[in-house]
C-alpha cells in the first residue's frame, strides 16, 4: 500500500507505521522486555510514569500497554489488535481508556473530574486505564488532587503518565510510580527502520540521505518520519541526498573538509571567500559553527581511537576522516573546537554574526601548532646543556687571555683613578685561575675536573642535578668515601636513598654520567654508611638551592610566583 492510496484518505507515516505492539517499538527494550515480564507474571503497577526526549515512543508504549492488558485474545504479553477492544483502543474511541493532555487539563476542576470518574469500574474489559499526557504541566494544585488516589487506587484502574520534563513532576508523584526512562534512539536504529518503510512504501531512497534524514532527527523517531514525509513531498518517489540537503538546509559536509584544507595552507583569502558563500547559500551561521564542531570532534575521535565507526556519518565521508586524521596534533583540534564553541556562544549577542564567523575562521588560520609540554621542557633543558657547555669553554679563554694581559707591558697614556677604597668587610675574595695545565683537557672533555677525586665527585652530582634532578637530589645527600681507578664507592645516609640509587634505570643513568664525567667505565659500589668505619664527609655536598635555581622550570616558577629553592 502507497502512501497516497486512491481509496483512502492520506495518513502521515507516524501514524501510519507507528508500532502495535512491543516488538515494534525500536530502541526500547530495556522498558518493552519489563512490561512484558509484569503482563506475564501479573505483577502490573497501579501507576507508570515514562520519562524521555520527544518522539522516542512513550505514548505509544502507554497505548500497547493499555491494549495488552485489556485484550480479550492477548497473543501472549502482546495484544492481538483484531478484538473490539484493541480496535477501538487503536482508533481512539475506547471508553475504558482516557488519553488526557495535560497542559489543556491542568487545574485542580479537570482532577476533581478525575477522581468521580475513578470510582466507576470499566464498561467493557479488565483495566479502565487514564493515560496523561505531558503530566508535567499540571498546577501544583492538582497535583497535590490527585495524590490520595494515587497512592489506593481502585484495583481496576491504571494510571499512565507521560512527560519530557520528568524533573518539574514533584517527588511525592514519582514515589507512587513506577518510572522508565525512554532513551534517544540511535541513528543506525532510525536508519534501519526508515529504511524498511521505505522499501514497504516503494519509495527509492538512497543510503546517503537515510544517514542525513536519521541524524537530523535527534534521536526522535516521530522527526524522522515527518522529514521522511516531507522528502517524498520535495521529491517524489526517488530521493537523493543533495535534494535532501537542500530541503533541509544543511550545511554540505564538503564544505568543513574544505575548511580543513584551508586551515593547513594558511589561506585567508580561501577562507573569507568561503565565509562569502556560505552566507551567500542562506546557511545559518550558528547550525554552520555546530556543524563544525562535530567535524573537528570527529577528527579528534578517529585520531584517538582510530576506530571511524564511532562517528555519525557515511563510509564515505569515515574514509575522508581516516586519510586527514593526522594534519593536526590532538591540542590543535582541541583549540579549533574552543575557537568555534566561542564564536558560537557569541553569536547571541552580536548583530553582526558574519562578521564574527571571518574572525572565528582567521583565528584558526592563523593559529600556531601546538607544542607538548614535555617537548618543550626537553628543548629547554637540551639549549641549557649547550650553553652551559660553551660558558664552560668561554671561561677557558678568559682565563687564557686573562694570563697574556698580565704579562704585557705598561700602558701609556692616562690612567684611570683607582677604584675607592673598600673596607675590610666590603672586600671580596678573588678565586685564582686553574692551572693552565688543565685547559686542553677541559676543551676535549667539557665534564672532566682536574685530577682530583673530589672535585669530580662535585662535578658528577651537579650534573645529576641539571640533568635528573630527582636522582641529583638523592645523590647529593650521599658521600664519596672510596675512588680507586675504575671504582667508585658511594655511602647512603639510609635505605631509601641506597634503594633509590640500585634502581635500574638511575643505576645505569649514574653510570653513564660517571663515564663521562671520569673518562672512563667506572664501577659503582653503593653501602650504608652504617656499615663502614669511615665517618662521610659533609663538605662534598652541592648547594642544592643554587643549582635548581638554574633549571627552567624552577626559573618559571621564580617568576610568576616569586619562589625561591631553599637548602635543608
């Protein structure tokens, strides 16, 4: 049977399609598999309430409901819809079952009526059934009329309630019902059954604009069969996609990966034209900018996941998805999302929304990538090492230079005053240069120490510190009370900071700096200082406050906060 049938009058396809019993209802069988169970055993509720989004099947569960158990030849928990009862029940002319909209029925009068009518059993089957529609918008008056008979109600009567706000209905009516909370359907679900509409209706549709007409619908079924309705309308018997968005007014999903494309070359001009036509199509500015949202949002879902089937979209578009996932770094998507939601939410109070949209867009293109945090620190920390490496042979030359000018003759000409007179206490002590000796070796190795155990035994644990200044920290706290050639033996003050060192990773890390540090493989031997006779030294400790003041980290923190490290 067509939808426009010679012999009868036009019938909407909510109307027409909508389900006669349990099984038909789609996306709610947590709610059908419940009902059928109570019909079955006999264990039916004096009150329901049903909960959820428009369209999704709450006043048609209420009606299967209601046919169910008055049924005089009930196909198990499901009605037959061949009886008088189901008939009338179906066509909405039953005298045992009341559908009342409860925002023209609100007031306390309307319930009165109620209440009388109660008392009166049913004319013909089991269940004289009330079915409420909107229970919500009842006054707070009528709520409070209706609570005595719905907390004992006849054994006969069964109240049904329906609303998309449950949160407005008062706690002292959701006590006495038993509540189920209808969900939005999915889209594959919508998909599926539109699609067998369809077919039954001999209507050529493509897979393309079922995707399109299941994903505008929200989640609400009863929205996808009016848009179904009005593509037929639009289009006839053969419906296309692009009719479909036309009809629609929906922004063309070509246009966001244009977008993309437009945001990786940087290109202004592509990307204000684009503004141009998009306004110039008639596309609102506001489902434009949601639009968009979702595209980067699905970008960033198959960029995370890899998984495309997690998107609401064609197998199409889901290959596009896959082959542009890695044009941007998961915060650069994240940033394009806060840009459009920005620019979205600012939209109320402008007058001026194209002009809001240009700047949305220039701002995503002109945008710069992302950097890890971890990246960052790492640069850092990497330029630090290569200017604390050049210091070091700088240093070496001013010495070098230092000792030529020394040796030079008198200047000739004007001499400055002497500096003024210092008080003892003012005088500052002057280190003498290193041995010129070592300089050469300095050059060749930037973290060997002159031939002193100790002093590179400092070295080693101040460059633990820059490097790894958890270990650093754990070192310094040590003592060196043995350096033979190859060997070094390290004291621990207690077990934590002896476990610390043999760890795996910290054990090989001090290695590799001793190695560099000694020039040459060193073995290491780490003890209590409880175990050996020598008492360790204190004076080989490194100033932990002055070195941490040195990492770029610590400097950030000095800056904003005005921190300062200090020595325990």
């Amino acid at each position: 049977m067509n939808i426009l049938d010679k012999n009868s009058n036009y019938i909407v396809t909510a109307r027409k399609w909508r389900p006669m019993i349990f099984s038909e209802i789609v996306g709610q069988s947590h709610i059908t598999t419940t009902l059928q169970n109570a019909i079955t055993t006999n264990r039916l509720s004096h009150a329901y309430i049903f909960s959820g989004p428009r369209g999704v099947g709450k006043t048609t569960t209420a009606r299967i409901l209601a046919k169910a158990i008055n049924c005089s030849k009930p196909d198990g928990p499901n009605p037959d819809n061949s009886c008088e009862l189901c008939k009338e029940i179906t066509e909405g002319r039953s005298i045992n079952v009341f559908e009342i909209d409860g925002a023209s029925n609100r007031g306390i009068e309307e319930i009165r009526n109620l209440r009388e009518a109660v008392r009166y059993g049913p004319a013909k089957g089991k269940y004289k059934v009330y079915i409420i529609d909107e229970v919500h918008m009842l006054t707070k008056e009528a709520f409070n009329a209706l609570l005595k008979t719905l907390e004992e109600p006849p054994s006969y009567v069964m109240f049904i309630f329906a609303t998309t706000e449950i949160h407005k209905v008062p706690l002292t009516i959701l006590s006495r019902c038993q509540r189920f909370d209808f969900r939005r359907i999915s889209i594959d679900e919508i998909f599926s059954r539109m699609k067998f509409i369809a077919q039954q209706e001999k209507i050529k549709i493509d897979d393309e604009s079922l995707q399109i007409i299941a994903k505008h619908a929200d989640g609400s079924m009863r929205d996808a069969q009016s848009i179904f309705d009005q593509a037929v309308s639009f289009c006839g018997k053969n419906i296309k996609a692009d009719s479909i968005i036309s009809m629609l007014g929906i922004v063309d999903e070509e246009i966001f990966f244009r977008i993309i494309e437009i945001i990786k070359n940087k290109d202004i001009k592509s990307g204000l034209l684009l503004v141009d036509e998009i306004v110039n199509k008639g596309y609102d500015i506001r489902e434009f900018l949601n639009g968009l949202i979702e595209h980067f949002r699905n970008i960033l879902v198959v960029k995370t996941t890899g998984a495309s089937n997690l998107i609401e979209t064609s197998d199409v578009y889901r290959a596009r998805y896959e082959s542009i996932k890695d044009i941007f770094s998961e915060s650069d998507l994240l940033r394009f999302i806060k840009i459009a939601s920005d620019t979205e939410s600012s939209l109320k109070w402008t007058q001026q929304p194209r002009i809001k949209l240009e700047i949305g867009l220039i701002n995503m293109i002109k945008m710069d990538s992302s950097i890890e945090i971890s990246e960052l620190i790492g640069t850092i920390e990497e330029i630090q090492k290569n200017i604390d490496i050049n210091r070091d042979s700088f240093s070496g030359r001013t010495e070098d230079v230092g000792r030529t000018s020394s040796t030079s003759a008198p200047i000739k000409g004007n001499v400055k005053a002497s500096p003024p007179f210092l008080a003892p206490h003012q005088m500052v002590s002057i280190p003498q240069p290193e041995p010129l000796t070592y300089l050469e070796e300095e050059k060749k190795n930037p973290y060997s120490s002159p031939p002193n155990s100790e002093n590179k035994w400092l070295k080693l644990v101040e460059e633990a510190l820059k490097e790894r200044i958890a270990v650093g920290m754990v070192l310094n706290q040590t003592s060196l009370i043995e350096s033979r050639e190859n060997k070094l033996c390290i004291a621990c003050p207690d077990d934590f900071h002896l476990e610390s060192l043999n760890i795996k990773k910290n054990r090989q890390y001090l290695q590799e700096l001793a190695e560099r540090v000694y020039g040459a493989k060193m073995q290491l031997e780490t003890i209590l200082s409880s175990n050996t006779n020598q008492k360790p030294s204190t004076d080989n400790k490194i100033p932990v406050a002055h070195t941490l003041k040195e990492h770029p980290i610590v400097q950030k923190l000095m800056r904003e906060f005005g921190a300062n490290p200090i020595d325990r």
